[in-house]
C-alpha cells in the first residue's frame, strides 16, 4: 500500500528533481514534543533484532536479511545496547524486539521506490483488562524514510537503514545513558 501511494508521488517528484535519487524521513516525533515517546525507550535492558526485506533480497545488490541485520547489530551494539537472543527477549519483560522493515519495488528500468521503516515493538496488556491472559505487540517507537534510488545505487537503501539506526541509537542514548 505505501509503495502504491509512493508511486503516486514518484512521478511529479523525478520531474522536480531532474532524475537525482530523492529520501524524505518521516518521524511522528519530530515535532518537538518527545517525552512521550522516549518513555518507551527508557529503561530497557536490551533488544532483540528482526529484519523483513520485501522482496527477500535487494537483488541488485545481492544484499540479504542476515547481511542488514549483522549490521544493525554491529551498531547497536557499538553503542552499548545489549542484543538479546531469542531466549534472553522471551524472558524480559515486554520482549522487545527493534524490527527493520525494508520494501522496495522497481519504478522503471532505471529507478526502484523505497520504504525503511524501524519499529520498536513490545508485548502490552490493556489496563483494566484483567482478564487479558495473552498480550499483544503494539509499536512503543517508530521512524522510517522513503525515496526513489536509482538500480545502479541501491546501496543508498542500506545506508538508510544505517541512518535510521543511528537515530535510533540517539533516542536511546537520550533516556538511557551510559
């Protein structure tokens, strides 16, 4: 559906741009009240890691879910925040988990549209719902970005998602420093 709408956008927006590869980020929390949404980052003990490429590979660039998600790792844990494996997050509280989803789809011959999304997901019970006995997963955290890259550059995806990450990072570093 956002890569429907995307294209919609794409074609006034390569004839603005005379065919440069165009990114926009989009965060919900950009507008100078972050509170809120930080306070789902406080206090976390760790995260466990989950990629979701659509396709299932960035064929031009042979780029695979294991390849983005060892990179996202690597910067996580650069940054001090521990990766929990599969047990560790089963087992704290709110299993949370930071998912990397990546859609992409080809425009033309020379052109793919994008969307990079980062989600912090956690299990969540509804107050007043005692008798929830299975809780549910609910977004505590997201961004993303989308854009147009040529086929000859789709290395340009795998640098947003690096750039998401980092932003990441930095949101994670604001309430939980080192």
């Amino acid at each position: 559906m956002v890569i429907f709408l995307f294209m919609l956008w794409v074609i006034p927006v390569m004839a603005q741009t005379n065919g440069r590869d165009v990114s926009y980020t989009y965060n919900p929390y950009n507008s100078g009240i972050t509170a809120i949404p930080l306070m789902g980052l406080t206090g976390l003990k760790g995260i466990s890691v989950s990629i979701m490429l659509k396709p299932t590979e960035l064929e031009p660039l042979a780029l695979t879910r294991d390849q983005i998600k060892t990179e996202v790792e690597r910067r996580l844990r650069k940054a001090g925040v521990k990766i929990l494996t599969e047990k560790e997050c089963s087992e704290t509280p709110g299993s949370p988990i930071l998912c990397v989803i990546v859609h992409w789809t080809t425009f033309n011959a020379i052109y793919a549209v994008y969307d990079v999304q980062l989600k912090l997901t956690e299990d969540v019970k509804l107050l007043g719902q005692e008798q929830q006995t299975v809780p549910f997963r609910a977004d505590i955290w997201s961004m993303g970005c989308f854009g147009t890259v040529r086929l000859a550059n789709m290395r340009k995806i795998q640098e947003e998602v690096g750039d998401r990450v980092n932003e990441f990072i930095n949101y994670y570093l604001q309430v939980n420093p080192k």
